[in-house]
C-alpha cells in the first residue's frame, strides 16, 4: 500500500494509454483534460 503520497506528475507519450495502465493498477480515475489526467489512490 502507499502512504504518504501527497502529488506526483508524470510526463507519458499516451495519455489514453497511461489512463488504463493506472485504473489497471487500481487507482481511481478522479478526471481529465486535454493533456492532463488525475487518480485517487484508495
């Protein structure tokens, strides 16, 4: 489990690709723009 967590940022070449890779990991997708994606971590 992580803790302690506060932000973190991650350049990626595919957003979309990135977006399934982390809801894979079990984070929860909060929500999106163009270029920019953020998850919870539960």
């Amino acid at each position: 489990m992580i803790k302690g967590l506060y932000e973190a940022h991650l350049p990626v070449k595919s957003l979309e690709i990135s977006i399934e890779f982390y809801r894979k990991l079990g984070l929860k997708f909060a929500w999106r723009d163009e270029d920019t994606a953020f998850f919870w971590i539960s």
